[in-house]
C-alpha cells in the first residue's frame, strides 16, 4: 500500500518544464541585450555583442560575438569572429577567419 501510495503522489508532481531557447533570424540580426538562455540565430550578418548565458547556435553570412558567452559557440559562416570571452568550446566553419581568435 505504501509503494502505491508513493507512485500516486509521483504522479502528481508536475514535470519540470522543458529549457527554452531565444531564436532570431531574419538578414541582419544584432543581438545587444544580456540573454539567460541559449540563442539560436540565423540570419545575414549576425552581431552579437551582449552577455549570453547559455550556448550559441548561429548560423549565417557575417557572424561576430563580442559579449561574454557563458556557455558553447557552433557557428557555420561565411565570415567568424569571436572576440568575447567563452566559458565553452567554441565549433566553427567558415570561409573566412580573423587573424586572431580569442
């Protein structure tokens, strides 16, 4: 009777909800406001420049993040430029690298 009783109330517990995500898109994107989420962003020209806490997907023309990202990056561009700090790992292609990456 106790293990029924258990599983009962196991099942009224509400399951937690699932993570969400922030998406955008469109020909040019700039993302400059501090995100607790992961992003997913698509688009032309991608400017990323505020914090996000979560990871990065993002896949466009032109792609530059220089806010802080405390999470990954997978990016496919044209064009990749991470000048921002990353906690993650950062999984790139592109046509076209900076100099330097930091």
């Amino acid at each position: 009777m106790l293990i029924l009783s258990t599983l009962f109330l196991l099942l009224l517990i509400p399951a937690a909800p699932a993570a969400a995500a922030t998406i955008y898109g469109g020909g040019e994107v700039r993302i400059d406001r501090d995100i607790s989420d992961d992003v997913y962003v698509f688009g032309g020209n991608l400017d990323i420049s505020g914090d996000i806490s979560g990871d990065i997907i993002a896949a466009g023309g032109n792609i530059t993040v220089t806010g802080r990202v405390d999470g990954n990056i997978i990016a496919t561009g044209g064009g990749i430029t991470v000048n921002g700090p990353v906690t993650g790992t950062v999984r790139a292609a592109g046509t076209s690298w900076p100099e330097r990456v930091r």
